[in-house]
C-alpha cells in the first residue's frame, strides 16, 4: 500500500469520527432546546453520558457502511474491502486510545465493544458492496 492511500485511510477515519461525535452534539442541541428544554447544565452533562454511547452505535453504523463503499469505490476491487476495513481499524485503535485515556470503566467496555462490534460489520459489508461494483 502506498503512503497516500494510508493517508486517505488515516484521514477518512478521522472524518468518520468527527461525524460520528458531531451527530452526537446535534442530539443533543436537538435535546436540550426542543425535547427536554430548561434543565440545569449538569441534566445535559449526564444525559449525554447516557445518550453518546447509543448515538455513535446508531449513527456509526450507516457512518461506516457509506465510508466502507464511498472511499473505496474507486480504488481496484482487490483492495476495496481491505480498504474498508483498514478504515475501521484506525478508527477503532484512535477509539479505544481515547477510551482508555479517559479510564475504561465496565459499562465504557461493553458499549465499545457493541458500537466496534456494528461499525465492523458495517465498514465490512460497505467494502463487499464496493468490491461487487466495477
């Protein structure tokens, strides 16, 4: 693999996750404003523990799918769900540092393992839809 593609790869993770935590943040301006307006700040600071954790498993999936068939559309079938799945694995070494910085707790555990667990399948069935694509 050549050095740009790796860049592509590193870069896309990154636009995946940016996404992925700016989905979570309009849920919650979407909360906080319309659903449950009025609350204390420290209201919106625990359900957003609560909440971000669903948002990047529901959102991270379709995330992952369109990353896995969008960026490797172009690159030759051989290397497309490689591809996708070098995406996921960036992602998940960038999620779990980030995790493990903040202090793994159980509940942190099962819930990364879930969300990386749908975001695989994702990135991976996205990449075989790339490669059956010529």
């Amino acid at each position: 693999m050549n050095p740009s593609r790796l860049l592509w790869i590193v870069g896309f993770a990154l636009l995946v996750m940016a996404v992925n935590v700016a989905v979570s943040v309009l849920y919650m301006v979407v909360y906080s404003y319309f659903i449950n307006p009025g609350q204390p700040e420290q209201h919106y600071q625990e359900h957003v523990r609560i909440a971000a954790p669903y948002s990047s498993i529901i959102a991270g999936a379709p995330l992952f799918y369109l990353a896995g068939r969008w960026l490797t559309r172009r690159w030759e079938a051989g290397f497309r769900l490689k591809a996708a799945l070098l995406i996921w694995l960036v992602y998940a070494l960038i999620d779990l540092a980030a995790l493990g910085a903040s202090g793994f707790t159980r509940r942190m555990a099962i819930f990364a393992t879930i969300s990386l667990a749908t975001k695989f399948g994702a990135a991976y069935l996205g990449g075989v839809a790339a490669s059956r694509r010529s």
